[in-house]
C-alpha cells in the first residue's frame, strides 16, 4: 500500500480535502495503481517550526502582511 506524505503549514479542513484528493488522483494516474491503495499523511507544521533564510515562517508572513 503506497503512503504519500508532506509536511506543510497549517491548512484549512477544506485545503486537506482537496489536496488529498487531488494527490490520490494524480499519483494513481501516473503509476497505474487503483487510488484506493493510497494513503496520506499531512503533518501540519506550526509556522514558528518552520524557517528560512534565518528567520522562522510566523515572521515572514508578519512582514509580508505589513
């Protein structure tokens, strides 16, 4: 059984829908395996565990957001 999974930001419940399906299908499609032989597993990461560039996620959003 294939098991995809990323590690992203915070998601909505909708964002975890569509990119769960969207990921089955299309990876189902290129490697010719049925869709229901997948599984995923999003691990959503708090911004402030996430850096780049020196500075952590939470404070380039902030900066953006100005």
């Amino acid at each position: 059984m294939p098991v995809i999974s990323l590690e992203i930001g915070k998601l909505t419940k909708e964002q975890k829908k569509e990119i769960i399906k969207n990921i089955t299908e299309t990876t189902a499609e290129i490697t010719k395996i049925p869709k229901e032989s997948f599984t995923v597993v999003i691990h959503e990461l708090d911004d402030e565990n996430i850096g780049i560039g020196g500075k952590d996620i939470g404070e380039i959003k902030r900066a953006y957001n100005r």
